[in-house]
C-alpha cells in the first residue's frame, strides 16, 4: 500500500522546499541570528502560508530568541512545527454526525475535483457500512453525470440523475425522495461549478440548497468545499465566495499528490471559520484522507 506520509511529503514539495531550504541552509544545531528569522519569514509568505499566520508564528519565535530559548535552526524547526500544528488542531474537524438520510452538498470551482472527491467519500462511507446515494446536480453538461455514474458503478452506489440541462433542485428533490424510501444513510449531492465569477451559480446553489432545506430538515448536514491545493491565494477568493453563498462546513483541499503549496491550509484556517476535512492525495478511489494536522506538519518539513 502506498503511504500517505509519503504522497503527501512528495506532494507538498513546493511549501518544504521554500521552509526547509532556508531551515536547512544553516549546518543543524548551528547559531542562528535575527536576519535568519527575517528570511523564515519570507520563506513562509513564499509558501502561501498567509501573512497571518506568518506574523503569528515570527512574533514567538522572535520573542523566543530574544529570551535566549532558540538559538539554532533545529530549536527553531521545532517550535515552528509546534506553532503549526496548534493552529491546525485548534477546529474541530468532525465529519457527519448527523442522523440518516444525511445531505453532504459538494461545491467548488470546475476541475477542483468534486466529482472525483465524491466518489472517493462514496467508496470510503460505503467501506464503513454506510449505505451511500448520489445525486448529478451538475446537470451542466451531460458529461459531469456520466462521469459520476461511471463513480457510482464502480462502487455499486446508485446515482439519481436528470437529463442534461435540468433544474439541479429538481435532481435534489428526487433524490431525498428516493434516499429516504430506499432508508440512504448518506446522500451525496454534485454540483456544477462553471462561472463561479457570475452569480447564476450561486443562485443555482442557493436553491438547491433551499430545496434541500425544505424537503429534509437540517440538511444539507455538510457543505463540502473542494479547493484545488496548486490554486494558492486565489483559494481563499472561492472559499469566501462561496461561504457567503452556501455555507461552507468543511474544505476538501485536494490534489496534494502534486506539486501543490499546501501552505494555503494555514491561510484558510486563519481567514475562515471552515476545518480542513480531506484531503485528496491522488485520482484512485482510495485517495482521499481524512486531514491530519500532525502528519500535514510533518510532511511539511
Ligand atoms: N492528482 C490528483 N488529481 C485529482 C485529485 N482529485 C481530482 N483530481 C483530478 O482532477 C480532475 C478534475 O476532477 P473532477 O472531479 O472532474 O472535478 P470537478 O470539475 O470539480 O468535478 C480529474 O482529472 C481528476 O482525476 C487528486 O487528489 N489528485
Ligand atoms: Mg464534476
């Protein structure tokens, strides 16, 4: 089996290469002076990790070397690590507590990965006992149903679709229906995600969303947001438009099996009140994780 640890170290190289190269240009356990954390902080900035977050973690480490607590590259590695992973534990990141059927809508640009993503969760949800449907909101271009039917066939999970240029509300209405008379525990919703800049989309969301709201309440119990992890800052544009306009509950930050700057989780947490969830770690069905502040750091460095 392929480790995580690894996909996700050869993944996040660009974020390691600008942390670790200044880290490790100073032989380990060598005196480190303040122009050193000068150009950690450059090097932090450079891997997306967001001013935020940056000045937070300088102020310590600054504070720490004027009180004489590191004075090495290797003290300084570690405590980063530290600071790190705090922020990324200080959310919650619980997946679905919610009772049967329960609705996880998936939004996000075009091509960031939701239908791959959904199909991975479907795998995964099915893997722990749970009876999974999808529903083609993407009805777009005939093509994004296909391609979650092609997903759904692999796993033998049903998938409840329209024809190509439907309402996707309607998808969604029967959907439910269908997901409560067949007693789904989980019912997994696929959107378009073309033209994100033009509003029709988010009213389109909207109303799905509505619609959902309406014919089972509580739902949708998730609203997953899938980023692409090479996408950068520009990340943080959809993610707060798009949880202006649905809600988001939870980040699936995929692609991270690339050349990705996965410092843009750092910047993420700092700027919106959304955990990271998954991550996706490659296009196979068993590609998707549930996200790991430890090992995330780890792979960092
Ligand atoms: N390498 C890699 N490719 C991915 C990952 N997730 C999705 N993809 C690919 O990204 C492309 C777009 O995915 P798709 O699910 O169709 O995106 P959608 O338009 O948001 O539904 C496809 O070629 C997927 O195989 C991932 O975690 N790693
Ligand atoms: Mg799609």
């Amino acid at each position: 089996m392929r480790s995580v640890f690894r996909s996700l170290t050869e993944g996040l190289s660009k974020t390691r290469k600008n942390i670790s190269e200044k880290l490790g240009s100073l032989v380990l356990g060598e005196k480190i002076d303040e122009s050193f954390l000068d150009e950690l902080e450059e090097a932090l900035i450079a891997s997306d990790v967001g001013m935020e977050t940056t000045t937070l973690v300088l102020k310590d480490l600054k504070e720490r070397f004027k009180r004489k607590e590191l004075s090495t590259a290797d003290q300084v590695r570690t405590r980063l690590k530290e600071l790190l992973f705090e922020i990324l534990s200080a959310r919650s990141a619980e997946f679905l507590a919610a009772a049967a059927p329960a609705v996880v809508l998936v939004v996000g640009v075009n091509g960031t990965g939701k239908t791959t993503t959904i199909g991975k969760l479907a795998y995964r949800l099915q893997a722990q006992g749970k009876k999974v449907m999808l529903a083609a909101g993407d009805t777009f271009r005939a093509a994004a149903s296909e391609q979650l039917t092609v997903w759904g066939e692999r796993a033998g999970i049903p998938v409840i679709k329209h024809q190509e240029g439907a309402d996707p509300a309607a998808v969604v209405f029967d959907a439910v229906v269908a997901a409560r008379a067949r007693a789904v525990d989980v019912l997994l919703v696929d959107t378009a995600g073309r033209l994100h800049t033009k509003s029709n989309l988010m009213e389109e969301l909207k109303k799905v969303k509505r619609v959902l709201a309406r014919e089972l309440p509580g739902a949708p119990h998730e609203t997953l947001l899938v980023l692409d992890g090479n996408t950068g800052q520009n990340s943080l544009v959809q993610a707060k438009m798009f949880h202006e306009a649905v809600g988001v509950t939870g980040i699936v930050l995929t692609k991270l099996d690339g050349t990705s700057k996965g410092g843009i989780v750092f910047a993420i947490d700092k700027e919106l009140p959304i955990p990271v969830k998954f991550i996706g770690i490659g296009e196979a069905i068993e590609d998707l994780r549930e996200f790991q502040p430890r090992e995330f750091v780890d792979a960092l460095f």
